[in-house]
C-alpha cells in the first residue's frame, strides 16, 4: 500500500520533482562556484564606494557608473556590505535569493507556455546549466539580478494585458511600482521593462478570440505605461544626460580606471568576433552563450525542425524570440558600438532565460505534433484495414 501511495506521488508530482531537482543541482553548481570565488576588480570597484555611508555612496556614484543613478545593485547589496563587509558570502545572499525567485517565475512562465513534460526538461536545462549565469549568479554585479527582473517583467506582463481594466487596482499599483523599480535598477532596465510588454501586448492581439477587446486592452495599457513613464523618466533622464563615468578607448590590452574615466582597449569585437568579418564566428558565440552549455547544442536543431513542421503557434514563437531575445541583443550591440565598448555574453545574459522558453516551447510543440501525427496516422490505418475487411 506504501509503495502504491509512493508510485502515485510520483506520477501526480513527477514535473515538479524533476523541475525541482534540476534546481537544487543548478544552486549546487552556484555556490561551488562561489565557494572557488575571489572578488575581483569590478567587484571591488562596486564596493569600494560603500564604505562610508549612503549618501556618500550616491555622490560617488556618477565617478563610477556610466549611467550612475540607475545602479540598482548598489543599492541592493549595500546593506549587506554594512554587515559582512567584504565575506563573498555574506553579499552573495542577496543574488542568491534572486537566483531562486528567477527559478519560482521560470516555472511559473513554463506553465503558460508548456504542455508536455518535455518544454519544463528542455527550458530548466538550459537556465540552469548556461555557464554564464552560473558564473554571475553570485557576482556583485548586476548581471546576477537582471535575468529574474526579466522574467518577472514578462510574467506580470502578462497578467496586466491578461486581466487589464479587471484587475483590483492595488495589484495594478504594485506591479506599476515593480516596473518603475526595473526602469530604475539599470541602464538596460527599460528595454526589460517595454519588451516583454510589448511582446504580450502583441501576443493577446493577435489572439481572434480577443480581437473585440483589442481596442480597451490597448487604451489600458498606454494609460498604464504613460503613469508609469511619468514616474520612472525623470531619473531615467538624469542619469543618462546628467554627470557621469566617461568611457575612453585605451591603446593598450588591460583597463584602466581613472578619477571619472574608464578606458578599455581591444573595441567592441574584442571577445566576440566582428559579425560583418565572420558571420559564422558571431552566430555561433551568440547562440553558443545563449544556450551556454555545449551539451545542449543539439536542442537548437529543434529549430531547424520547427521550421519544416507544420503546427500552429509558430508565428507566435517567431514574435516571441524576435522582441525578447534578438531586437534586445541588437540594441546592446548598437550601444556597445556607439560607446566602442566590448560585446560580452553578460551584457545578454538576461535575454538567455528567453531564449531557453522559446527552446523548450519548440521542443514542446515538436512533441504535441508528434502525438497528433501520430495518432492520425495510426487513425487512418485503422480506417483502411475496416474497409479492405
């Protein structure tokens, strides 16, 4: 009777246990990675400006940041520097907490988007064994927190456009000050902010059984984006006009930090290669950090696949990856050429969890096909042997 109870556990919660156990070894493999980790330089530059008190900090801040005041992860681990001061830790704590609350929204997205079993495997895989967001899981930099803002935007997203002028109005506010936090927290913020949203907007749309309802679910949201701008832009504004870090290209290999300057050497394709030299050296780096995880790379044939598959939901997984992952890579690569600044993996790393949903739903969808062309083709085996009896 145990083991009976047992079996049926396991087949009510099998998704869940698995998702779950592909997270502990994903934390596991974030804090062996802590555990082997020393502060390094850009570390040390984030800290260093907290050692007195906060106000002091903020003055400091356009002498150390490009875009000083949207430094959401000063702010973050600053209390926690005041109480651990330089123990990896202790400020790690933060980061890992946010690490986990990402890994709470990738599945709560998963449910929306995934059928099968099959999308959850594919999608935990992917965010949870990329390389890079192993390694700045528990960094002090910003890197560790965005990619759990851009889950959390795309989420709530949803549930604005989803429920628009039905939702309680103190949900609405909360999620508004959420967003107004995410415009804020960094220079990448208000593409985290307007992407995912502009992804859902389209989404429900295109959906024919919304189509009446386009026009409110439109008039809603612009009204919702225009409170939020009103607030957000400001700040916004001032730090991107207002003083700030000067970013000089440097002659020689290593960076240099000076008072109010920053020079870096090597140009934008320094690490990445130049797309318009080798075409097929940026692709492959691009989609190799993506998926981050060389064992993986098969599960990009399922693209290739997809696109010779006939099943619906395709346009909707074109849209998908085009606004959340592409147009977001291409806009940091205009940045990083106008300020002649590396193209790094990092700078993405909060499209990657993106680009591990639209993976899994491929896969999910491939699988769904599969099923019904299967099914049919065993149908209509069965109807051609009824009528040769």
């Amino acid at each position: 009777m145990q083991s009976r109870r047992i079996i049926e556990f396991i087949q009510k919660y099998g998704r869940e246990l698995t998702v779950f156990s592909i997270c502990v070894y994903a934390m596991y493999l974030r804090l062996v990675k802590l555990a082997h980790h020393t502060l390094w330089e850009d570390e040390k530059w984030q800290l260093d400006c907290m050692q007195g008190s906060f106000r002091a900090m903020l003055t400091m801040l356009p002498k150390r940041e490009v875009f000083p005041y949207l430094s959401g992860d000063y702010y973050l681990i600053f209390p926690f520097f005041k109480i651990f001061s330089y123990n990896k830790w202790g400020l790690a704590i933060p980061h890992i907490l946010a690490t986990i609350l990402g890994l709470i929204f990738l599945y709560l997205l998963s449910k929306q988007y995934f059928k099968t079993f099959l999308g959850y495997i594919v999608t935990f895989s992917i965010v949870c064994l990329n390389a890079t967001l192993i390694n700045h899981a528990t960094e002090i930099r910003v890197y560790a927190v965005l990619p759990t803002l851009a889950l959390m935007a795309l989420y709530f997203s949803q549930k604005i456009v989803d429920q628009n002028v039905r939702m309680d109005i103190r949900i609405k506010c909360a999620i508004g000050i959420f967003f107004v936090v995410v415009i804020w927290f960094h220079a990448y913020g208000i593409a985290v902010f307007f992407l995912p949203l502009a992804y859902s907007v389209i989404n429900t749309l295109m959906d024919r059984k919304k189509s009446e309802q386009s026009l409110v679910i439109l008039k809603d949201i612009l009204k919702f984006v225009a409170v939020i701008l009103c607030i957000a832009m400001p700040l916004w504004l001032y730090s991107f006009l207002g003083p700030n870090l000067t970013l000089t290209t440097s002659a020689g290999d290593k960076s240099m930090m000076g008072e109010g300057i920053y020079y870096i050497g090597g140009g934008t394709f320094r690490f990445i290669p130049n797309p318009i030299e080798n075409m097929t050296g940026f692709l492959k780096a691009v989609f190799g950090n993506l998926v981050g995880n060389k064992k993986f790379y098969f599960l990009l044939g399922g693209i290739a696949l997809a696109a010779l598959a006939p099943y619906k939901g395709k346009l909707q997984q074109m849209f998908f990856v085009m606004i959340t992952v592409f147009i977001p890579i291409g806009l940091i690569l205009w940045m990083d050429l106008r300020a002649n600044y590396w193209f790094l993996q990092r700078q993405f790393s909060w499209v990657m969890p993106f680009f591990a949903i639209f993976v899994g739903w491929i896969w999910d969808a491939l699988l769904i096909y599969a099923r019904a062309y299967n099914k049919k083709t065993l149908r209509n085996g069965a109807d051609e042997r009824t009528r040769i009896d």
